[in-house]
C-alpha cells in the first residue's frame, strides 16, 4: 500500500493562491456570499480589502455583480458552497456567464460527501453535471493541494468562464510539489496495461491505491489524475483506452452526468471499450465522517478494484 500523507485541504491552497494572484495582478476581485471563512477567501479579503465583497447570503446576486465586473474587464472570483452557488445561482450561471462567454471564475467549496458531517443540504453531489451542462466553461476538480493551488493560477490567465470545485477536508496528497498543470490536459501517474483507473478529485487517490491492491493480485493498472472534466484530455484517454482496453471511472459524484459520463460518451465514439463506474449512486448521502461516508456510498479503494476487476473480466470475455 502506497503512504496515506495528508496535505492542506484543496480549500486551503485556494485561500493562499488567491492572495498571490491579489499581488500579481491588480484586475483580481473576490466575492462572496457570506461564507468566506469556510472557502478561505477571507485571506484575500484581509490582504486586499478594497477589491474584496461579501455581499451576504445571496448567491444569484453574487453571480449577477460577477457579470458586471467581468464586462469591465475585471476578473472576478466567486465562491460559496458547491451546492448553494451551482443551484441557487445556475440561472445566473448559464445566462449571465456562459451565454456571454464572461471571464468570471466561479471557485465553489465544500464539494462532494467529504464535506462529512453537515449532511446532504451541504453536500454537493451534482455539481459536474452542473457544471458540464453550461457551455463556453472550463471544469477543473483538483485532487490535492499542489494542483489546486496551479490550477487556480492558471484559471486566472484562461479567458473565459471556468467553475473549480474545492474541498473541505485534508486531502491525501497525489502530488511531490506544484508541477506543471494545465487546462485540458489529464497527468499520467501511473502506467499499467489490464486496465486505466480514470479518476478526479480525491478519488485520484484512492485510485493510486487501488492500483496498488491490484498489483498485488497480478493485475496491472494505468493511473490518469483527470482533473479538468471540460475540456477533456482526448489524446490521453485515447491513447490508454488502445493501451488497456478497459476504464474503470471514480469521482466523488453522482455517477449520473458527471466524469464518467463524458468519458464513455468519448470512448464509445472513437474507441469503444468496456467501462465501469465508481461514484455515488442514485441517492444523497447522509451526515458522517468523511471516511465513513466514502466506506458506505462506495468511493474507496477497495471499490476501485472490484470494479477494476469487473471490467477486465468483461474485456476478457469480449
């Protein structure tokens, strides 16, 4: 089994990178919606007060300013909860920032069932599909603090929309050091030839982990850390479904309309191979802790290899 070390939690890196965009550039403004200790923009805030709002509990309103400052040339940064700002603000979303291909970067925290023991009200299981259903965005999940950290900065330089998703708890760390991240383009961190572990998020982890079970069991598998959803790595996915012949997809999401769903909507049209999903099903998770909820809805390791396994044994049988 590969060392279980924990870094800062993806929020947290967002917190630090927000402050250093504040000094690089003067266009940077945050906003947010009464909950900028809990996505960490408040560290921006006490650095750069003038270019800091917190415009209270009003999600649709902090999208609508968003849009205002982005036509002025600014770059605005928004962020609430995943589930508060995606739902309450997705009207806002898709005609105020992707019908007008407005550069606003919306940062949202508190994605997924790790959020733990605030429950389904505050867990954000459908926020890909959000995400992914609004045209002109970019959709980045990082799975530690390093590539979110690179990730956020070079959100800032994209033109035009882009939704992150951040996270609440410590995440394991993937990553040595920040590296060399960039939009659209999945990281290779593992070479295998039964099967590609296709992960994003925290499950990037657990997929590391699961390769290694496997190993131990004769089985050798690909590690691919997707974590930008849209645009979607083509030439990698491509290359390892030729490679394995066999995916097995694991995000901290519904397995509806998510990851999964636009990677076997590209491999069923350049390169049909079997597939296997772990995600949470149709359902939302209760309150618990973090690794009690990832055990019970099915988002570990041990859960990736039984899927891995699945899946060769039906490329075997093809």
């Amino acid at each position: 089994m590969i060392e279980r070390k924990f870094g800062a939690a993806t929020r947290d890196a967002y917190g630090k990178a927000l402050v250093e965009l504040g000094k690089e550039n003067p266009d940077v403004i945050v906003l947010d919606a009464d909950l900028s200790k809990s996505t960490r923009t408040d560290a921006f805030g006490k650095v750069y007060p003038e270019r800091f709002i917190d415009i209270g509990i009003q999600e649709a309103n902090l999208v609508g300013i968003a849009t205002g400052l982005a036509s002025c040339g600014k770059i605005p940064f928004i962020s609430s909860f995943a589930c508060f700002l995606m739902c309450k603000g997705f009207e806002q979303l898709r005609v105020g920032v992707a019908f007008s291909e407005l550069n606003v970067k919306v940062v949202t925290s508190h994605g997924g069932i790790s959020v733990g023991e605030d429950g389904a009200s505050q867990q954000s299981v459908e926020d890909f599909a959000l995400a992914l259903a609004l045209p002109h965005f970019s959709v980045i999940v990082p799975s530690d603090e390093f590539s979110a950290k690179a990730l956020i900065k070079k959100a800032a330089s994209h033109k035009g929309p882009v939704y992150i998703r951040t996270g609440r708890s410590k995440a394991p760390l993937v990553y040595k050091e920040a590296g060399v991240f960039e939009i659209g383009k999945g990281v290779a961190l593992r070479e295998g030839k039964d099967v590609t572990l296709v992960a994003a998020g925290l499950m990037t982890f657990e997929a590391l982990e699961a390769a290694e079970i496997l190993k131990q069991k004769g089985l050798s598998a690909s590690v691919v850390d997707i974590h930008t959803l849209k645009p979607l790595d083509q030439t990698l996915l491509l290359n390892e479904a030729k490679k394995t012949g066999a995916f097995v997809v694991a995000e901290e999401h519904l397995v509806f309309g998510g990851l999964g769903s636009v990677v076997s909507q590209f491999v069923s049209q350049h390169f049909p191979i079997p597939v296997e999903f772990v995600g949470i099903r149709d359902t939302y998770a209760e309150s618990g802790k973090p690794e009690e909820l990832f055990e019970k809805y099915g988002l570990t390791s041990k859960d990736i290899v039984h899927a891995a396994e699945k899946v060769i044994s039906r490329k075997q049988r093809i």
